[in-house]
C-alpha cells in the first residue's frame, strides 16, 4: 500500500523561505489555544479535508464545535479536535451528532467519572450511530493535567482519520500545572503528535472501503497540532489553513519557564527532541512524578521524549546561557552595568562567572561568502543582534531571537510524502528580554 | 550485489578538476587557541590545558556492510595526519590557527578523498575542557553536482547558543571548501552524540552520525576514593562508578537510499526502510571485529568495534545512544541486568540534578530508543559467571544484514576470569 | 461488554503455588501446529510447546503457562520434535528465560552456526546460533534455573530467534513470592495475563514449504510485517473483546510482549501503578494509564477499581487483526430472494461480499412470498417462505429445507394473502401473519395455525392494493403493522390496529409506486425505520424521519436487482 507520489528533495533553507514569503509568519506565541470557559460543547463528527505542508489536500474526520466558541471553527470539521481547556473537578458535557459514514464515539482516558449515552452500546462505550446519530458524554477530570480523547469506534480506522483531541485541566494554582510548586511555568505549550497514511484517507474519500487494510498502514505524514512543518510555523487561524487552527511556535525569554505539554494522538511513537536544552520531566498522564503528591521528586531530565499514542507528558524547559563561556549579548568586556536579570539569576544561581558576562565568543567565523544561512538566522551570533546579510539571505527573525528546532528525532518523520523538509517539526524561539510575549 | 560505479575515483577526479567543484578559492583553517587564562577549569591542576580541539572533515565515502555489499556513504573523518592520531588534541603553544602540517589541514586536492569514516570518529572530551570543533567541508567526491554544506550538531549540549548549534534552518552552516570552528565549554558530563542536519534526513541517513560522550570530573584524583576508577557522573557516592566503558550507538540503512543517492537518484525519502540495523556502524559478526574494516577502496573506513570484554565482578559502562533515522529499536541484555542511571546527558536523578533528592535508578534487561535518545547504563558482572553474553535487539527481524540472516544489531560481551 | 475469553488459553497450565518449595520439572515438546485464525479462517503453520504428557500436534502458542515461586526451582527438559521441516531447514532449538540466569552444565554457552560452541577465540566470523546448549532436531536438552526471582518472564527459544520466536515458540514463566498471590512483596487478589504477539505469514508460510533460508525464496525476516496482532494467542480487534474481569483490591496485570514490535496497552476508566519490568522491582510505584511495552518486554502492574467489575485494555498503537472496514455497518440487514437461491448481507455494508456474505443455494421456488424472522429466539433471522396457505420456516437457520428440522404450517392463510411476519406479543420470537384487502390474520400464539378467539384480527387497516408492512415503530419491544400505499406510508403506531389519523403515523413521500417496501433497525436503536427496494438499489430512513433526507439517508445502489424479493432481518 506504499505510494510514492513524487520524489523531490527542495532545499530547506529555499522552501521555508519561499512559504515564509507568503504567509508572513506571525509573532509566535506561548499560550495553548482551545476552549475555555466552556463546560458543555456540541460537537459534530464530521469530514473536512487538510492541507498538508507541501501542498496536498487530503480527506480527514474530524469533531466540529457548533457553538461558536473562540479557540476553536466554529461548525468545521477541524484536525485534530477542539482544544478542551477545563480546570480540575469540572465536568463536561459533549453532545455529540454523527455526520460520518459510520457510527462513532469518544473515550475520555484517565478521566475519573464518564456517563455516555448514545443510540448504539459500543464495544467501549456509547455511541452515535451513523446518518445523524447522537451520543452525550458527561465526562469528570478530578486531577489536573494533560489528557487526551479520541473515537472509540472502528478505532484503527476513527483515528487515523483524524478524530482526537486534547484535553487540559488546570490545577487550582495559577502558573502551575500541578498542584506543586515543582510544576510552575510562565508560558504553556501544547504539542499533539499524530501520523497519517494518506492512501487510506483516499480510500475512505473514494468510498472504496473493502479495500482499507489498515495492518498494511504506512505514515508519510507527521504532525504538530494537525499541521505539517512549515505549516506549524504560522499563526493560529490563518485563514489558509480552515480546518487546521493549531500552530506550535513557543516563544520565552532567558531564564523563563516553558510547560510543553505532549500528546501522543497518532498510531505511533515519535521520539521529540528538543534542541537549546534539556526538559525536565514532570508528569506523565496527567499524574504528577512524585512520591509525595507535593513534590516533583521524580522528575527526570532528557533530551529527547519519546511519545507513543495515548501518553501524555507534561515537561518544563528553560534556557538560561549558563556556562557558555561567551557572552551571548555580546556585551563589551567592561559593560558590567548592562546584565540582564537573567545573567544576575545564572550568578546567583551557579556561582560567579556564570553568566560569561563580557566574555567574547571565543572563534572567529567564517566570512559570509563562506556560509549558507537560515531565514530565522539574524546576521549576528548574540541574541537580540543582526547584521547585514547577503540580499536574499535572512529575514524572519524580526527581533534577534535565538531558534531552536523541536522536532521527532526519528528524521523519516521530517518529510512531508517524499518532500524534504517538513514533517514533525518547529521552533521554540528564545527571544530577547525586552521582547513582549503574549 | 552492488551496481558498480560507473568511473573511477581517478577519472572523476579529473572530471572535477577540469569542471573546477572544489572552489579555487576554497580555504580550510583550523581553530585551536592555546589555553591562556591561567585558570584551572578541568580540575586537573593544569591552568595551561583546558583547551582541546578536533578536527572534522565532511565529505563522502564507502563502507563494507556486513553481507559484503559496498555502501556509498557521506560521512565525517578524523582530520589528522594519520587516522591513528587521536581524534582531541591539544593546541600547539601560541598558536591560535596552527599550521597546516601539524594537524593535517585538508589542501584542496587532499580534501576530496571519500575519506568519511563511519561512525564519525568517537569524541572524548572532559568536564571542564573547553573544546574548539572544526568543520571542513570538503565535498562529496561521488556527487559532483551537490555543493551541500554540513553542519556538526553536538546533540544535547544545554544551553547551546544557535550559532553553535549546527541547526542551518536557525543559524549558519558551513559551504564547501570552508571551515567553520564551533566553540563548546564542556560544563555537563554524559552521553551525547553529534551528527551533521543539514537536510538531516538525508545526510543522517547517509551516515553524518557520531559518538561524542564527556567525562565527569570525579573521574580527577581528588582524595575521595569512591571505589572505582571511573564514573558516569559526579554522582558523589560512586554509584555510577565503572570500570569498562564503552560507547554503543545505533544506526541503520537503507540500501536503496544509499544507492540512490550514488546513482543520483531521486531519494526515496516516503519509502525509507532500514534494513541494516547495526552497532557503531557494523552489523553482526562485524561488530565483534577488533579490527578496522576496509572498504573496497582498501580505505580504512569502518574504524569501530561493538565489543565488550569484562573481567569477572567488574562494572561495565554502556553509553547507548541511537541515531537511527526511522525506526525504534529495543536493545536486550538478557543475561546481564542493565541499571540505568543516566539518560539525556543527565544522571538519572531528580530533574537530572546530582544533587536531585531521589535516585531514580531503575534495573531492567531492555531499554528502548527512539533517534536522538541516549541512556547511560551500568551492567554489572558480578554474579556472571565467566562466558559470552549477548547484547541485542528484540525487534528480531532486525538480526539480519538486509537479506542475510544471523546478523544485523548483535554484539558480544565477554566475561572474563576476575582480575587478580 | 463481553469477557475476556482469551484468558483461557493456558492450556497445558502448570500450577504449583502455595506449597512447600519444589523442584520443578516440566517436560517440553517444541513442535509444528497449524492455528486457524479466527475472522479470516486463514491456516497459519505455526511451532509452539506443549507438556509432553499431552497429545502429539496439541501444542499451543503461547505455549503452557508455568506459575512458581521463588521457593522452587525450574528444570525444563525440551524435547525437539521439529525434526520434520521439509527439504533443507534443520533447525535446532533451545529454551532461554531472559532476565534469569540458567544454571545448568553448560548453561548459556553460545552454539556457534558452524555448529561450534564456545568462546569465539578469535574467529571474527562465526555468528551465533544458540544463546545456549541446543536441543537438535529429534533431540533434547535440559535446562535448569535453581535461583528465581519474583516477576514475570517470556521462556521462548534461544535460537535462531529471529525466526522460532516469530514462529510461536514462547510462554510465560509467573514466579511469585512464596506462598503465592503476592509479588515483590506486593499481594494482589486477582491476576490477569495479557501476553500480545503478532504473525507474519509470508515467513510462517515460507518457513512451512521450505522456501525459507539460504537460496530460498526468503533469507532473511528484515522485511517482516505482520498482518495478525494477538492477545494470548487469539486474534483480536476493536469490535471484539476488551474488556478484563477485575475485582476489588488488587488486580496484577502481567503484560508480555512476545512480538518484535512495540505495543502500548491502554487502560479505560483506571489507571495502573507499575511494580516490575523484567523480573525487576520499579525503585518508585508510578500510576500510569498507558503503557510502552516493547519487544521481549514483561511488566507488572497492579489496577485498583473497586467500582468496576471489568476494565477495558487495548493497544493503543491500535494494530488490530485483518477486519473489514465497512462503510457503514447496518445493524438490521438485508438481502434478496430470486426465485430459490438467497443472497445476504451478513456483515451488512450494503454490498455483496462473495465469501463473507451468505448465498443459500436453494430455499424455496418461484412465486413464494419471502419473510425473515427470529424462529428459533436465538436472536438472529433466518428466513422463510409463504406459498399460498403453507409456510416454511428455516427453523435452523442454515439456509437449507430439511424436512424434519425445520418449520412448517400447513396452514395459515391462502392464495391472495400478503405474508408478513413479526413479534406480535413482545417474547423475542417472531410470529407469522398476513394481511388480506385491509384485514390483518396475526399468529398471536405462534402455534403456525388459525385460532379463531385467540390470534390476532384488524379488521381494518389498510386496502386493497396497499403493501404490508411491519415494525416496532414506537420501540416497545412488540410489532406493530403498517402499509405502503404508492409512496405513502401508514403506520399503526400505537398498536392498535386501527387506523387512528391523530396518533398514527404517516410519510407522505418516501419511495413510490411500484417500489418495494423494506423496514429494519438501521441504526440500531431500537425502532424500525423504513426503506424501498427499487430493482436492486436499496434507499434508507437513516434517520427515522420518513422524508429523503440527501447526505444523511443512505442509498445502497447495488444489491440484487429488478424481480428480486427483498429481506430484512439480523443475519448472523
């Protein structure tokens, strides 16, 4: 059941640009957008079609919320599902309709109380039958953290075809995911990874059913929050994308903290690097790694999370220059009046010296002739820098920010059927301090 | 079984000197200042030696695959002299570039050589060492029409500035015929690995994949005898201690994607299949060969072993890492339990501090890694009695060298009489 | 949600919890069987172990379960019966357990391919075959493990492994603390065994016709892919059954993983806290509702839900068996009649399925009327015919007349009469009847005969010319009748037989003259719906409104054709 479409290899530096150009990338952000404030949501299983990172338009299910609420399309199909922001010891109520060819259902993993109705009694649970079936699920989260729904009917196939979802449920304490001290953040992130093998969606869309084999399934697509790189890069919303309202581009300054929150929604595992430093490994399924309840305790640092379907994670990054040995703000030698907050934390926090304040990069690079350079590359080595590049080269890093590539280490999965780069991939942007982040 | 090349190495060369590939231009220069702070950063009582370096080219090359097919390659080699010079030195005495002759600066015509190795040569380095990493680039020899820079992206390093980071979609890579220094103050012990991404799928799977680990400085001398002669990490009560280590690192092929890319082909990146799982570049029996393996150019290219000899009692280090670029791959010491105590370059302590309150140790006789994991585990001998163990996937079919059976992600691990 | 049948596979159980400490001996037969796969009956030659003391050709995959504590002692002594491959393929056989340590003679010295065993020396070309000493084929060799820790472990074959342990030799080794119901110090109430693997039968069929090895059609397994994903042995997928008996207090679930890939089993409405990994005690007990369990991997955790009675787990990397994907599957199906032979949609996507669906050679003759109904209350239809006053019932469902097996009234009705069938009095068994010019002859009794004073008569509902029909339209469990009137459709939906133009139901427009009526639950919830048959396209009230609605109505446009009879009911 492989396909190849075509074979091409673009240059990335030449793709990211070219896509870059058009969209005119926003300004990144670091909140997880979704459904908040709303505790009973009508949602439609229904099909919309994607639009993949190098150009494809492929067939997918997906949940629709017809309640017009911000965070999510209102009345369209969307991949993957609404966002479902809810605190601890809320309940929901999903009324969902069925406008798939199929019955269909949701299951609500780790949830603590889930009373499902519905017009068929499921293998797993209730669910609505086909042709404009409904099924309700009142759904319980007691403890915070991060979950994840999905169909519950012909599951190989519903998931695939994109009905999944996140779901996250804050603690009681403001800027902390747990009720912990250990699991305190500034900004939050939410990162849902799935796969997908086009060829069945053909097949679905193509209403050639007897001819789905789903043991013979092959992803050539991988995902960010149902989007494709570079696709990931854009903004929320972007009306070009109409049923992919997801991005995933964190930004912090130094010293700040990122609660990456990852899902694993697809058929596979991925193994998700994340470049500039270590996470540190807080949660998994929505429960604290801890002995006590209290503390973080076993808390584990990596450098790469491998995520399979159904886990959820829930880590903390930061980035804080320590130890360089070079001052990464280029600040002259005798400047000790100019360091920032963080470079004082970094003294306070690791000795004196730290910070690297003053010291100068220790290397000589190569004259500009002798490189190639990234669109998100600013000219100049030190963070909130720039410089003049050669026309054409440059261009997107509007305030000197540091990139970071997160993305699945397995580098198949940087592909987007057959095109080089693309796949499971983006950025986390280390901005300078005095950039405003929302 | 392999499509034979269509020219020989001499005539493309010809064929390149007269299209003129490598730049006339091209300038190779090699970065390694003298250390001359005055200050004593690897603990070693020596304020004079922190600095070391290493010097990388890039390029392309063959391998031998354990079935006896010829696997065209882009890879990294060890810039020196001799292939026997070690891979970290230390800077000539007032000297930040050094000449050219004392550390084997490619020239133009030596640059092009299908010198890659594979693995990438094995980096050692210290805590507290500050380590000047040049990359030369000196082209693919087989592909004339690719002018690909590379970059040299050290996995894991904290808190890395983007312009060390070896990432080109974020910051700089370095073209053909060039040279480009990266800078690394070795603050964190562990295990990382470091391979080239620039368009990492492809030159990851051709083989840009390397070995790269630091010491800790409790491996120093310095008056607490914590009972063995080395350790993973400043653990502080020698629980990571050992006395054998030995860096493992996964890779597979794709034979297709390998020919492809020699025939210039279209790459068949939707249908990559890795078919050649392997230890350090070799798969099973080769991974037990203490000897270098020659390529058919009679080349020395395969320079690293997988095998593990233990005296009785003894710890074993095994710094595991995986850069495969499709698969997952689960690697199983039956016999010998594996603790792992480090993963990620971090001790396996809370939030991977050394300080962390809990061990978070945990004994077991698989681990699983995904591309860019890293796990730092200690299989210790003790109740082994005298033998030959294995060391091997449990994804099984994976003990095969692409069509050939009993071979594949296998090695040894020999226990040995107890030292006296 | 159904049990968990597949629990019951250990066969061969060996079971010596509880008493004093034991030297265990267990008497091994590695041998060929052929495993029929349920769902697609495809035969899958397979090597699995039996106990020797048990028939030849009984052995099982997985192979007999063994529960010990850590008092005893372990001896295997395997007896290697593959000695019968076929032209070039001798294979070997040897039993290892990873994560204990064999203490036997010779234990765990590698037999080399050359056949050599030993240390290597220095032949750097030797490859190993047998992690230890080996059973040759007609062979046997003993093995021994005098120390057991408490966990669970995979006993499978040491050699050759990319190809026996793929090929079914593996089993489960279950080592308690003394006195048993208890591991790692940890007591549990309730154990249940989830040992997941998969089969490729490409290699399973080459290795069976000798067209695996050198030279062979296949050399090696780098290409396996598996087509069936099994859960103690057994096949299984999401429609089948996933749900695990717990009890309160402390459920030990053991998870193995014998396959070559990684699966994850995820845990409904419960979370596990993880005890062991390979016979290994976790340092911390971590809850968990998903987890990684790859190759060659055992774990054991421990699921407390003292409010539920099962849970359900699956692998959420959702690698299920081969099944159909349908469309859309149809709780009441359909299926035609053509003058003696029946055609069926058992599996009911609204297309004809040849082999999956049921064709009944010869049922009846030309002119019969057609009716489908639950005879015999085991909960499907099986079909009948009306011949003018006599009926026969397929009382036995298999699609044959067979004389003295199945029903037959002499009697109930005559030439003119419309059949119909339905549960007129709410018992689970259909009954028959028949409508005549706007009266209505139901078989209340379901005696197949006319009982004046006690069956069921409307004197009036409907006319000549309209078309029978009947359904549970108000979903009380009982038939209520209707007819189809040119397009129009009048339902006595309060069952009274009666015409009664308030509470009645009636669709203006769905279908016309000339086509079929058909009614069935499509959906499943318990109501009927109404539908048309019109020369072998079916058109369907998905929606239960009585109106065409486009998107959401279903059209089945090719199943049977012009002349066919069409029939509605729950095909097994």
């Amino acid at each position: 059941m492989m396909y190849i479409k075509n074979f091409r290899k673009l240059n990335s530096v030449l793709l990211l640009s070219a896509l870059l150009m058009f969209a005119g990338m926003g300004t990144g952000q670091a909140k997880i957008d979704g459904l908040e404030g709303v505790t009973t949501f009508n949602f439609t299983a229904k099909a919309g079609h994607i639009t993949t990172g190098e150009g494809n338009t492929v067939l997918f299910w997906g949940y629709a919320d017809d309640g017009g609420h911000q965070g999510s399309l209102s009345g369209q199909a969307q991949y993957p599902g609404p966002t479902i922001i809810i605190n601890a010891g809320e309940s929901i109520t999903i009324n969902l309709t069925n406008h798939l060819p199929q019955a269909t259902s949701m299951l609500f993993p780790g949830a603590d109380v889930v009373n499902a109705t519905g017009n068929i009694a499921g293998t797993l649970t209730m669910e609505a039958a086909f042709a404009n079936g409904t099924a309700q699920y009142q759904v319980t989260y007691n403890q915070p953290g991060t979950y994840t729904y999905y169909s519950g009917t012909n599951m190989d196939l519903q998931v695939e075809m994109g009905l999944v979802g996140a779901i996250v449920v804050r603690s009681g304490t403001a800027g902390q995911a747990y009720d912990s001290a250990d699991s305190s953040y500034d900004y939050e992130t939410l990162f849902l990874l799935t796969d997908m093998d086009p060829v069945i969606h053909d097949l679905v869309e193509f209403g050639r059913f007897d001819e789905i084999d789903l043991t013979k399934r092959n992803a050539v697509y991988w995902f960010i929050n149902g989007r494709n790189g570079p696709d990931t890069l854009l903004d929320p919303f972007v009306s070009w994308l109409p049923t992919q309202p997801y991005n995933s581009l964190p930004r912090i300054r130094p010293c700040e903290n990122l609660l990456l929150r990852l899902v694993g929604g697809g058929l596979d595992g991925h193994p998700f690097h994340t470049h500039g430093n270590n996470i540190n490994v807080i949660a998994k399924d929505a429960r604290l790694l801890s002995t006590d309840g209290a503390t973080a305790d076993l808390a584990f640092s990596d450098f790469t999370q491998s995520v399979y379907p159904g886990e959820t994670y829930d880590a903390l990054f930061t980035w804080t220059g320590a130890n360089m040995g070079w001052d990464y703000y280029g600040h002259a030698t005798e400047d000790v009046e100019t360091m920032t907050a963080c470079e004082q934390q970094v003294e306070a926090d690791f000795g004196p010296g730290a910070s690297s304040h003053g010291l100068p990069i220790p290397v000589t690079l190569p004259a500009i002739s002798e490189l190639t350079f990234s669109p998100f590359y600013s000219g100049s080595p030190y963070l909130g820098g720039g410089s003049f590049l050669p026309p054409g080269e440059g261009g997107f890093n509007q305030n000197g920010g540091f990139y970071y590539m997160w993305h699945s280490h397995n580098e198949k999965e940087l592909t987007n059927w057959d095109i080089f780069p693309g796949g499971m991939l983006t950025f986390l942007i280390i901005e300078p301090p005095s950039v405003t982040i929302e | 079984m392999r499509h034979h090349r269509a020219f020989s190495i001499i005539s493309i060369l010809a064929l390149l000197f007269c299209l003129g590939v490598m730049p006339a231009w091209a300038e190779f220069s090699v970065q390694c200042p003298p250390d001359v702070d005055g200050i004593d950063t690897d603990g070693d009582g020596d304020v004079n030696n922190d600095h070391v370096c290493v010097h990388l080219s890039s390029g392309d090359g063959f391998i031998k695959m354990a079935d006896g097919r010829d696997s065209y390659i882009f890879g990294f080699a060890s810039h020196r002299l001799a292939n026997s010079d070690p891979v970290v030195f230390q800077p000539e005495p007032g000297e930040s570039r050094p000449p050219a002759e004392s550390i084997g600066l490619p020239t133009s015509e030596g640059g092009l050589n299908l010198g890659a190795t594979f693995p990438a040569p094995t980096i050692e380095v210290r805590e507290g060492q500050k380590l000047y990493l040049t990359l030369s680039n000196v082209g693919m020899l087989m592909r004339p029409d690719l002018f690909d820079p590379h970059t040299v992206h050290y996995h894991g390093f904290p808190n890395v500035a983007s312009i060390f980071d070896g990432l080109p979609d974020s910051a700089i890579s370095i073209n053909m015929g060039f040279s480009l220094t990266y800078f690394y103050n070795l603050v964190e012990p562990g295990t990382f690995m470091y391979h080239c991404h620039v368009e990492a799928t492809e030159h990851m799977q051709m083989g840009m994949l390397g070995n790269i680990y630091v010491r800790p400085m409790q491996d120093l001398t310095d008056g607490t005898d914590l009972g063995y002669p080395s350790y993973a990490y400043n653990d502080g009560d020698g629980t990571t201690g050992y006395h054998v280590a030995k860096p493992l690192q996964i890779h597979s092929f794709d034979p297709n994607f390998h020919d492809a890319n020699e025939l210039v082909q279209p790459l068949p990146f939707a249908l990559m299949h890795d078919r050649y799982p392997m230890f350090n570049g070799r798969g099973y029996p080769d991974t037990l060969n203490p000897d270098n393996i020659a390529n058919q150019e009679l080349y020395e290219a395969q320079l690293m072993d997988s095998i593990i000899e233990v005296p009785q009692g003894e710890r074993v280090l095994l710094r595991l890492s995986s850069l495969a670029t499709v698969d997952f791959y689960t690697v199983a010491s039956p016999s010998i339990p594996m603790t792992v105590v480090g993963q990620g370059a971090r001790i396996l302590r809370t939030a991977g501090e050394t300080d962390g309150v809990q061990d978070l140790f945990y004994t077991t006789h698989s681990v699983t890694l995904g591309g860019g994991e890293a796990k730092d585990i200690l299989l210790d001998t003790t109740d082994i009695p005298e033998g030959t163990y294995f060391i091997y996937t449990t994804n099984l079919n994976n003990l095969s060298n692409d069509q050939e059976d009993y071979g594949g992600m296998m090695t040894e691990i020999v226990v040995q009489a107890a030292a006296l | 949600m159904k049990k968990l049948r597949t629990l019951v596979f250990s066969v061969g159980l060996v079971m010596m919890i509880a008493g004093p400490a034991l030297a265990v001996d267990v008497d091994l037969v590695a041998e060929k069987i052929n495993l029929t796969m349920p769902g697609t009956g495809e035969v899958i030659p397979m090597w699995g172990y039996r106990l020797a003391t048990d028939d030849p050709g009984t052995a099982t995959v997985p192979g007999p379960t063994i529960s010990l504590t850590t008092a005893d002692t372990l001896t295997i002594n395997l007896n290697n019966a593959l000695d019968d491959l076929g032209p070039g393929l001798v294979e070997p056989t040897s039993i290892v357990i990873p994560g204990l340590i064999a203490t036997e003679a010779g234990a765990m010295v590698p037999t080399w391919t050359d056949g050599t065993s030993g240390s290597r020396g220095g032949d750097v070309t030797k490859r190993v075959r047998s992690f230890t000493h080996e059973a040759l084929p007609g062979g046997n060799a003993t093995y021994v493990w005098d120390t057991l820790t408490p966990g669970t472990y995979l006993i499978q074959s040491g050699t050759h492994p990319a190809v026996q342990v793929q090929m079914g030799l593996y089993a489960m080794l279950k080592v308690d603390d003394v006195g048993g119901s208890s591991v790692y110090d940890t007591p549990y109430n309730n154990e249940v065994d989830m040992l997941f693997s998969e089969i490729d039968p490409v290699i399973h069929n080459a290795v069976a016709t000798g067209n695996y090895g050198p030279g062979q059609e296949i050399t090696s397994t780098i290409d396996y892919d598996p087509r069936y994903f099994l859960l103690n042995g057994v096949p299984y997928y999401d429609a089948g059954d996933l749900g695990v008996p717990v009890v309160p207090g402390d459920n030990l679930v053991r998870f193995l993983n014998a396959g070559l890939q990684t699966r994850v089993p995820q845990l409904l409405g419960a979370y596990m806290t993880l005890l062991g990994e390979d016979g290994n005690q976790v340092p911390f007990a971590k809850d968990q509702s998903s987890l990684v369990l790859p190759a060659g991997k055992t774990f054991d955790v421990i699921v407390t839900a003292d409010n539920l009675t099962e849970i359900p787990i699956y692998d959420r990397r959702l690698a299920f068996s081969p099944h159909v994907v349908q469309k859309a599957v149809l709780a009441e199906k359909f299926g035609v009649f053509r003058s003696g032979p029946w055609f069926l949609d058992a599996n009911g996507n609204g297309a004809w399925d040849p082999g999956t669906d049921a064709a009944y050679v010869n049922f009846g003759q030309t002119g019969d009327q057609t009716v489908a109904g639950d005879w015999n209350n085991d909960s499907f239809s099986q079909i009948g015919v009306f011949r003018n006053g006599p009926w026969y019932l397929d009382a036995n469902g298999n699609g044959a007349w067979d004389p003295l097996v199945d029903t037959v009234y002499a009697n109930f009705g005559q030439t003119g009469d419309q059949a119909v069938a339905g549960d007129w009095d709410g018992n689970g068994i259909d009954q028959v009847g028949v409508f005549r010019n706007g009266t209505w002859y139901l078989d209340a009794n379901g005696n197949g005969a006319w009982d004046p004073l006690i069956d069921t008569v409307y004197a009036n509902f409907g006319q000549v010319g309209d078309i029978a029909v009947a359904g549970d339209w108000d979903g009380n469990g009982i038939d209520q009748v209707g007819v189809f009137r040119n397009g129009t459709w009048y339902l006595d939906a309060n069952g009274n037989g009666a015409w009664d133009p308030d509470t009645d139901t009636v669709y203006a427009v769905f279908g016309q003259a000339g086509d079929i009526p058909v009614t069935g639950d499509w959906i499943g919830d318990g109501t009927t719906q109404i539908g048309f048959f019109r020369n072998g396209s079916w058109h369907l009230d998905m929606n239960g409104n009585g109106i065409w609605n486009a998107g959401i109505d279903v059209e089945f446009a090719n199943f049977g054709q012009a002349g066919d009879k069409p029939v509605t009911g729950n095909w097994p």
